[in-house]
C-alpha cells in the first residue's frame, strides 16, 4: 500500500470539508449493470455471529447488512456512505459528520446521529480494535438528528480510516441501547441500513440475504440475493468454484496446489485489488506466556531457531507467501520492518537454548512436550511443518484441531492453549491490527483476538501509546519500527508469512472489488453478467 492516505489524513487534520460521492465503480464495469440473480458465496469460516460489532470474525457478511459513516477506494481515498461531510480541526480534536438524510433501518425506523453516538461509544469498549481506535473519544455529541461531533482528548491520526463498514459498523440504537452487546440477538439475526436485509440463517449451512428495496442508494443493490455457505473441507471448495456451484470466496481459499490447475479455467478471475483496507494477515505462532515453559526466554528462542521461513513460503504456501518475522506486514509499507529475525534458523543452537532452560533430552529424545491448537483444515498443513520442525529440536507437539468458534473460546475465553496458529489482520494502521494484539491493556479474558500470548512490555506499550496520538507521520513509523524490533526480540509471537490473497471468482460475478474493502464490503455494486 502507497502513503496516500497517511497524506490524505493529514489534509484532514489540517480540517479540510470532505463530501466526496458514493463510490462509483471504476473504468472497466458496466455502465448498467444487470439487475436480478443470487450470488453464491463460499465462507472460508462460520462464524459465531453476523455482525461485527463485538468480535472480528464476522467481517465477510456484516457490511451486507450494516454500514459504516465512511467507504473507501482502492487508493483509499474516502468517500460518503452514512456520512455525507466530514471536517477535523487543526489540532485533531474534533471531527464532525453531517449524516445522511432519508435513511431506514431494515426495521422501518429512521436513522438519525443517536445510533452513530451510540455505536461509536459502544464500539470503543466492546469492539477488540475499537478500544484503541476510539479510546481518545470523550464524546459523541448530537446537535441535531443528522449531526455527529466526536470530541477527542488526544489525537487519533488513523480515526478517518477506521470508519469502514465492516470496522466500525453503525447500529440501531432502538435494539442495542439497554442490552448486553455481547448477547444482544441482533448479532445473529442483523437489522442495519445497508443493502441487504438478512433473511436467515442455518448454522452449518448457510445465511441468506434478500435485497433491500428501500436501500438509499438507488438503482443499488443490483443482486436480489446472497446466499453464503460454509466449506469446511478446503477440498471441497474447488470443486465448487469448478462446478460454478459457488460464485465467489476470498483470502485464496482453495488447497494452494490447486491454484495453478484453476487459474487455466477459463471461467475463474483471480482478483487481487480489494485489499486495500485490509493486506494479507500475518500467519504467526503465539505463544501463551502463562505456560510455565513458554514463560523461559530461552525455550521461545529455541523454538524461533528451529523454523525456516523460507521454507514455510515454498513448500507450506507453494511459494503463494512472503516470509515475515515483524508483526507489520510487507502490505502495510510505510510501517513494515524488513529486518530478519533475529534468531535464524538453527537448529544446533536451538538446542543448546533448550539445554540452558533446563530441558535436556529424555530416554526417548524428548526435551519438553507442549500442545498446538489451529483452526481449519486451512492451517493443517502449517502445523504439520511446526510439529516436524520441533521434533527436530526435541520438542514433541500435539497439534489439534477446532472449529472456528471452538477455537476462538478455547484461546480467548478459557486461555485452554500452549500455542496457537493465529491469521492476525494488521488493517489499514499498526494501531489498529497490530497493537491489539501487543499492548498489555488488551490482556482482557473473552476478547476475541486480543494479546492471545499475554504479552506485557512497558516500553512497547509506551511507544504504541504515543503513535496512537502523534501527528507527525515520520514519527509514528520510527515508533512501529522500534515496537517491531522489541516484538521480534521478545517473540512473544513467532511471525512466520504473509499469505498472498486473492479473491476466485466466477467471471460473471463482477462489481465486487470495487473498494478497498472488496469482499468485506456491502456487495452493493457486485452483479452477475448475463
């Protein structure tokens, strides 16, 4: 990704009037795309609910229903969805929306400036990212039904970016207000403003979606219905996409040897743009610091000694990964930290490390048995690389299994792990997907992707607390590159690839990478080609 939108954000601080309009779709769609049809959607993952509004595992459905104030291109450059203009003063303490007028909740009531007020307050302490994004808002005050002004006690440098559909998702006060956000049943059962009205939902099967007639931006919603369902079985994907059973996934979700073999059929696209928002995650081992093994400096060097990255790319991700030890991935280019790790492959000193800490081989050449926990079929692969990478060094690895929801509750609920294979998003700033997963303040229990090793550094936490404030761009960077060194030093994580994504498409299906969110996005302007 370009430094454009830290440019942008600057111009923005500087409280410039922003009105940009809807997103149009670029050179290359219909000019009149066709109306009618159900688009088939393959899941790579079911997940616990369908709103993104306390957890990020519902980001692929929840903008088909919900929306945000703000949308984005692909050179993320924003543009109005429930906002129309927006303004930020100099000192980047106040922002203020002027909302749309005229729009409907799904429910038949009004949308005004209470539900972005709520949402807003709301996202700041139940959203996993929203608690750092927001944490500088004191206020959302509502002058008028279709006036929001945010008052700030710091400034956010990333806040106009974090405003995305799918990121911070706007809801209906009217339902939320009163409830316990985690257990409100509109997190399973969707009422928003955006243009697809949830229709059902058959856990382990499949969400329907139906096209809102009332939707603000006619002649959009093009398609009359989304039907997602769930794969489990990576194979089984493929045929599908072969078969034209399903007319698109995401995040490359096939069996990686099979891309080659797909991408000679001549009715599958294979997009990259709609990644803008979010680049390719990092595929990383955490590591739960309240083991009393993984707790030894020594026996996390150790294991950090015994992988091959390279490796990983070639033969795990059949060269469709780039090798990472920061947890900034290469997407995010203004921040990344190019550096090695700092504990090469090798695999005599891994051992030595193991000696040091206190675990020598037993009669049966064990030093130290420890558990994997992974969820998908997806990830099988990867854990079987690092159950014989370590047997190498001694350490014996049981690996297990688990449905999403199942893993999810596992890590971040019961703490019941010693290590997980994570797939971590960085988003659009390090503050936002990265911090969450470093900063000792996001140590919550039942937070869903939220410092899964327990991880507490002072001066990280000091450095990523005043990039979440600083203006000056420059300075942010050389704050992210000193967090990354301390992370890669401390591996309280072991960053391992950066997948390559792409989104496999019937050719028919277009419209649907539009922004830079693509696939997470509302689906909006997505059609299907006669």
């Amino acid at each position: 990704m370009s430094d454009h939108p830290l440019r942008l954000s600057r111009r923005a601080m500087m409280g410039a009037l922003a009105g940009l309009p809807v997103l149009q779709p670029g050179p290359g769609h219909a000019a009149e795309p066709r109306r009618g049809g159900t688009l088939n959607v393959l899941l790579n993952w079911e997940p616990p609910a369908l709103l993104s509004f306390t957890s990020t595992s519902s980001l692929p459905l929840s903008a088909k229903v919900t929306e945000g104030l703000l949308q984005y291109d692909n050179d993320m450059v924003p543009h109005a969805q429930l906002a129309t203009e927006w303004a930020v003063t100099p000192d980047g303490l106040t922002y203020t929306f002027k909302l749309r007028e005229g729009v409907k909740w799904h429910d038949g009531r009004d949308f005004t400036s209470a539900d972005v007020a709520y949402s807003i307050m709301a996202l700041k302490t139940v959203h996993p990212r929203g608690r750092s994004t927001f944490s500088q808002v004191t206020e959302a005050a509502t002058p008028d039904a279709h006036t929001v002004v945010l008052k700030l006690a710091k400034p956010t440098p990333y806040l106009l970016r974090a405003l995305q559909a799918a990121e911070s998702p706007i809801v209906p006060k009217h339902l939320y207000d009163g409830t316990d956000p985690f257990t409100n049943p509109h997190n399973s059962a969707p009422v928003g403003t955006g243009p697809f009205r949830f229709k059902e939902w058959v856990r382990g099967s499949h969400v329907i979606y139906e096209r809102n007639e009332a939707y603000w931006d006619q002649p959009r919603p093009y398609l009359d219905r989304i039907i997602a369902k769930y794969y489990p079985d990576m194979a089984s994907r493929s045929v599908a996409f072969e078969t034209k059973s399903c007319d698109i996934g995401y995040r490359t979700p096939v069996v990686l040897n099979d891309v080659a073999r797909l991408q000679r059929l001549d009715f599958l696209g294979f997009e990259r743009k709609g990644y803008a928002y979010s680049p390719p995650n990092i595929l990383c081992v955490d590591f739960n610091l309240s083991n009393e093994a993984l707790a030894k400096f020594p026996v996390r060097q150790a294991l950090a000694h015994a992988v091959d990255r390279t490796v990983i790319a070639r033969t795990v991700f059949y060269g469709l990964a780039t090798p990472c030890a920061s947890p900034v991935v290469p997407g995010l280019t203004a921040f990344h930290d190019p550096t090695p790790s700092p504990y090469g492959f090798d695999l005599r000193r891994a051992e030595a490390l193991l000696d040091e800490a206190g675990y020598p081989r037993g009669a049966d050449r064990t030093r130290l048995r420890l558990r994997l926990d992974y969820p998908g079929e997806e990830n099988r692969r990867l854990a079987d690389y690092l159950r014989a990478a370590f047997s190498r060094i001694g350490v014996a690895l049981e690996t297990r299994s688990n449905d999403f929801g199942a893993h999810v509750k596992r890590v971040y609920t019961d703490r019941d792990f010693d290590m997980q294979i994570a797939s971590m998003s960085n988003l659009f700033d390090p503050c936002v997907g990265v911090q969450r997963c470093y900063w000792s303040k996001n140590i919550v229990r039942g937070v869903p992707f939220s410092n899964p090793s327990g991880y507490s550094n002072p001066q990280a936490d000091a450095l990523m607390e005043a990039s979440m404030t600083e203006l000056d761009e420059a300075k942010r960077i050389d704050q992210w590159k000193q967090v990354q060194q301390m992370v890669m030093r401390d591996i309280p994580t072991l960053n391992l690839v950066s997948p390559t994504w792409m989104t496999i498409h019937q050719t028919r299906a277009e419209g649907h990478s539009v922004s830079a969110d693509g696939f997470e996005g509302t689906f909006a302007h997505a059609y299907l080609d006669a």
